[in-house]
C-alpha cells in the first residue's frame, strides 16, 4: 500500500511524492510509518527523515515541526527542510564542526548562548546525516 507524502517547508514544498514507507524524528524517538497506519498527529524534532521509494531511501533533514498521518497521507509542516541529495558534504562537515567547537567552547554561566550552540549542532548533525556523512 502506497503512502502519499508531503514536506513543506515555509519556502519550499521539498517532497510530494508516492513512497512505500516513512521513518520521521519524533520528539519522543523515531516513528516508522506504513500503508494503513492508524490515525496519528506527532511533533517532530530536528533529525532525518528517511523517505523508502521503490528500494531506495531518501534522506531529508527537518527542523522539528508536526506530522500529520491519516488515509496513507502523511503531511509534515516543518520549519526547515533540506533533502540530503541537495546538501554539499563539505559544507555540511565544516559547519558541523564549526557548531562543535561553538559547543565546546560556549560559556557555561551563559545558558542561552549553551541552548543555541547545542541547538546549532542539532541542525549541522541533521544536515551532515542527510547528507551521508554520518551514521
């Protein structure tokens, strides 16, 4: 049984496409979605979705949002979404670096500059995941 999905993003519709199954970063751990899935709303977290068309799977970073399945129809309302075909590795490994060290060397006294920088190697990982740098 085919699923329908879609991505959106505020400036991009980044899927909209038939897929055979869907693995989404729920904040509670990763939900896997098939034909005939129950009804079902979920918050999403910054991660990788992994999209199965035919026998390939598709990675797509996310920026936390909402998922929304219902009649083999999962829409996901995000704040970000790049799919991992169109992120440049190198890229993605220097700014995941770059967010590693803004981790290391962020001020402890100082939480909200520890919130963003921790919140800033989330988005580089899901990035550097979808793009096939990391497991």
């Amino acid at each position: 049984m085919a699923l329908t999905v879609r991505v959106i993003a505020p400036d991009k519709t980044v899927w909209d496409a038939d897929a055979e199954e869907v693995v989404l970063p729920s904040t509670t751990g990763q939900l896997g979605i098939l034909g005939g899935h129950a009804p079902l709303l979920t918050a999403l977290d910054t991660g990788v979705m992994r999209v199965r068309e035919a026998q390939e799977w598709v990675p797509i970073a996310l920026m936390g949002g909402f998922a929304e399945v219902e009649s083999d129809e999962v829409t996901v309302l995000v704040n970000g979404a790049e799919r991992g075909d169109s992120i440049d590795l190198e890229e993605a490994k220097a700014d995941y670096e770059k967010a590693e060290a803004r981790v290391s060397s962020a001020p402890s006294d100082d939480r909200r500059e520890v919130i963003q920088a921790n919140r800033d190697l989330k988005r580089a990982r899901a990035r550097l995941q979808a793009a096939g740098g990391l497991s």
